[in-house]
C-alpha cells in the first residue's frame, strides 16, 4: 500500500486555472459565439402550436423515465457502498419511489390548480420522491425495512408543506428555484439530519459501516447514471425554449464541480478520496438548479466549481462537526452534497433576482421546516424500535448463508 502523498500543488493549481478559465471563456461578455447562441436559446418570442405542445409533452414523458431512472438506478447504486446492506439499501430504494409518487399526487390532488394525471403531476411527484431518497441517505443502515416505510409516509407531508410555503403561498414573491436546489435538495438533506439527531448513542458499539473495492465501485455506477440523467432532472420543468439552454448549464455545472472536486479532493487529503469523487462530483448538477434556465453557461460552470469546492470541504471538515453538535452520524453525507451545494444554488439565483432578502428567508424557512419536521419523523419512526444489527440485511431477508 502506498501511504505517500501524490499531491502536486503546482499542478493542482494549473488544474484549477484551466477549469475556471474554461468558465470564463463560456461567458456571453468573453465570447461572441456563446452571446449570440445564448440570445437565440433566450428568446421568447416563439409560437407554440398544438402539434408543437404535443411534441413537448412527448419529450417530458421521456425526461420522466430518467427521472425515474435517476431514482433507482442512481440513487439506489450510489447508496450501496454498504456492504452486507445492499438488499436493505435497494429494496428501500424501490419502497421510498413507491410510496412518495403516488402519496404526492393524492395529496396534491385536493388542490386547486394540481392535475394529478398530468406529466406535470408525475413529474412533481417523482421531485418528491427524489428528496425523499436524499434525507433517506441520512439514516441509510439505521432503520429497519418497516421503518423505511413509515419514514415515508411522514416525509412526503412535510416535503409538500414546505413546498406550499416556498412555491404557493404567496409568502416569498420573488423567489427562484427552479430546479429545486432548496425545496428539493437542501430539504431532503436537513430533514434527514433532523432524523439522525441525537441517535448516536442508541448505536454506539454496534456494528459499523463496511466498504469494499466493489461496493465503493457500484457507488461510481450509481453516481454516473445520475450525473447523465442529471440535465433531464433540471430541463424537464423548464419551458420548451428554455430546455437547451438549461441541459447546457446542467452539463456544464457538473462538468466544474467534477474538475473542481478532483483538485480539491487530492489537496485536501493528498490523494483522491473515493467518496469526494462518487458525491462532490454531482454538486454542480444540485447547486444549478435554483438559476438553471436564467444564467449564462459560464456562470453555470462556476456554480459547478464552488459546490465541488464546498461539498468536498464539507466530506472533509465541516460534516464531522456538524454531526458532533447534533449528536448524530449523516451516513451518506447528504449534508454535504445536498444541503451545502443546495445552499450555493440558493444564493446564486440572487445574482439573477437581485431579491437577497426574499431567498434567503425561504432558504430559513427550508432548514428549519426540514429540521423540525425531520426530528418529529425521527421521533415516531424510532418508536417501532431500533435496528439491532446496523448495515446489516439479516434482520429483513432471507440470506442465502441462512
């Protein structure tokens, strides 16, 4: 084993250099090409039939299938660096994706302006069932199947309360988020940390979390299907015109978070942690998504390079202290992918809304509804009992050692 550190300074630094002069050179003001693609991808001006709203709807269905394949295939995988945990970890995939579709639908449906049966509905609905996923990674080897499933059905209430708050009820005029960085991201991560609060003690000594080069490689697999899928997650809501525009930025972002985390994974530790690479790599696509369809490309990438810089500092000094004062562990780390890279996508579509004190509210709003909402969900869910065996599946399946 080679203990030695294979970081270069020099050549980090160079690293860094390029990828953000990359940025740079994306910048409609830099460059006359990306000005005038970006004023034609802009523009608003264009009619829209009905055979076209037929071909967009198409479309939308299709970005749908990737959504759905960014729930199990993505999240699922990215979650089963856990050894001895992975039936739990899939099989809870599939259950959270099951229960929080149609819950979200039934319980919007009592709305006024919600079409249940409608790809807008679907798509909103598996929104719901995204951020479930993410606080869901929180807990990931502390719960039993059972409460897996009660851990749902309390989620998917709070998740539309606080959409309500951020995105009906008239209380944040101005506020942008239109791929969901703080009502999808940031609150399934904070909701999460609710849950895991305190419960540090109710596994101390216990078994704990083992990796392997296997588990960590089927991680990788999970991390590369979301990040493929990732421009149809934030394009899908967008208007017809705006699509291109919004994948480009997506692509772009997560390509500055990718380079980003590379440079400061291998800084931080001296050698590039797995982990960094399977998580931090993504921030990009989690932090575009407050400003996805209104900023330049080049902005874009630069959103990208900060949340890489801010999820891998947040895997490498701020999550252990983090943990330490709430008195709980954050398995998977979504505070760092989520709920940081969450945060950066909130205050960048500042620079677009210019509206500092109305996105910084809703982003209050969001951490403190996730939390409380969370320790309440923990609360309840921990009364069906605790896992005996943490990261284990004996508990739940039918092993075929048994």
């Amino acid at each position: 084993m080679h203990n030695k550190s294979s970081r270069n300074p020099v050549l980090l630094v160079v690293f860094l250099i390029l990828t953000v002069l990359m940025a740079v050179l994306f910048m409609p003001g830099i460059n006359s090409n990306v000005s005038e693609g970006f004023s034609h991808l802009t523009s608003t001006d264009l009619p829209v039939d009905q055979q076209t709203q037929i071909i967009y709807d198409a479309i939308t269905c299709s970005k749908s299938i990737d959504i759905l394949a960014m729930l199990l295939l993505g999240f699922g995988f990215l979650m089963v660096f856990t050894r001895k945990h992975e039936f739990t970890t899939l099989t809870a995939t599939m259950l959270a994706v099951s229960v929080s579709i149609p819950m979200y639908m039934i319980i919007k449906s009592f709305g006024e302006e919600f079409d249940a049966c409608s790809m807008g509905g679907l798509l909103f609905a598996e929104f719901a069932g995204a951020s479930l996923l993410i606080a869901m990674g929180a807990v990931l080897g502390k719960l039993t199947m059972d409460q897996y499933f009660i851990m749902s059905v309390l989620f998917v209430p709070a998740y539309t309360l606080n959409e309500w708050l951020l995105l009906d009820s008239g209380l944040y005029q101005g506020f942008l988020d239109t791929g969901g960085s703080v009502a999808i991201h940031a609150f399934g991560a904070f909701f999460g940390l609710g849950m895991v609060a305190t419960t540090r003690k109710k596994f101390a000594g216990k078994h704990e979390v083992e990796m392997d080069k296997t588990s960590n490689e089927f991680c990788l697999l999970g991390s590369m299907v979301l990040w493929l899928f990732w421009p149809s997650f934030t394009s899908s809501v967008v208007s017809g015109d705006l699509a291109t525009l919004t994948a480009i930025n997506t692509v772009l972002a997560l390509c500055g978070s990718t380079l980003s985390t590379y440079v400061f994974s291998k800084w931080f530790r001296g050698k590039v942690e797995i982990e960094d690479i399977a998580n931090a790599a993504l921030a990009g696509g989690v932090a575009i998504g407050s400003a996805c369809s209104s900023v330049n490309p080049g902005f874009a990438m630069l959103i990208g390079i900060v949340a890489g810089l801010v999820t891998t500092a947040g895997y490498n000094f701020i999550a252990p202290r983090i943990c330490n004062l709430i008195k709980g562990d954050d398995t998977c780390g979504v505070q760092n992918l989520h709920g940081y890279s969450g945060l950066v996508g909130g205050l960048s579509a500042i620079c677009v809304t210019g509206g500092f004190g109305v996105q910084i509210l809703a982003m209050i709003t969001t951490i403190i509804v996730a939390f409380v909402t969370g320790r309440i969900a923990g609360f309840v869910t921990y009364l069906f009992g605790t896992k005996e065996i943490p990261f284990d599946d004996s508990e739940d399946f039918i092993l075929e050692e048994e």
